[in-house]
C-alpha cells in the first residue's frame, strides 16, 4: 500500500472581493488558509500581475476548502500529514513539520 503524499502551492490572489491580495495556501489545489502582505505591496507590480491572471477568493472559499480537508483528515494545520514540500507551507507551519519526533 503506497503512502499518499500532499503536495502545497502558493500564489497571489485578489481577496475579500477583489479588495486586497494575499497569499494563498492550497493542499492539492484545495484552497486552506492565506497571509495577509506588509503594506505596499500594492507597488510590487509583479505580486499585482501574479493577483490578477488568478481567480479571486473569499473567506468562504477558505473555509469550504478548510472544512473539506478537516474532514478528509488532511488539514496541514490540524493533521500530521506526508507533504512534499514543506517549504511552501506558512511560516508558522513550517517548524511543525519539521519537527521529526512528532512526524514519528
């Protein structure tokens, strides 16, 4: 029986209705959580450009993919999963799962 293993993706993305960019955080394309970005971000042209070739979401999309994954029991921030690339999680993530006695 082979492990399944996740993989995470980031990208800008216009927010609350178009009213803000942030980072978003997808498991497997399943949108899970997102960053809000330091002021000024708005005169990086490619975060903007990024933001705009991509879909916008909303705080409902968060949670819809965020209740999907809870009870999928893979949720990065609720479940020990196998993830490919741990540095694509949020920072706060990261020393979690990096942490081997508690990946066993």
């Amino acid at each position: 029986m082979s492990k399944t293993s996740f993989r995470v993706n980031q990208s800008y993305n216009w927010f609350n209705s178009g009213s803000v960019i942030v980072r978003m955080y997808f498991l497997n394309y399943v949108p899970f959580t997102f960053d809000d970005l330091a002021e000024g971000y708005l005169y990086d042209r490619d975060i903007v450009e990024e933001a705009d070739k991509s879909r916008c979401y909303d705080l409902e999309d968060v949670y819809v993919g965020s209740q999907y994954l809870i009870l999928e029991s893979c949720h990065p921030c609720f479940d020990m999963i196998d993830i490919e690339n741990i540095d694509e999680l949020p920072e706060d993530l990261i020393p979690f799962f990096n942490e081997e006695d508690l990946r066993g």
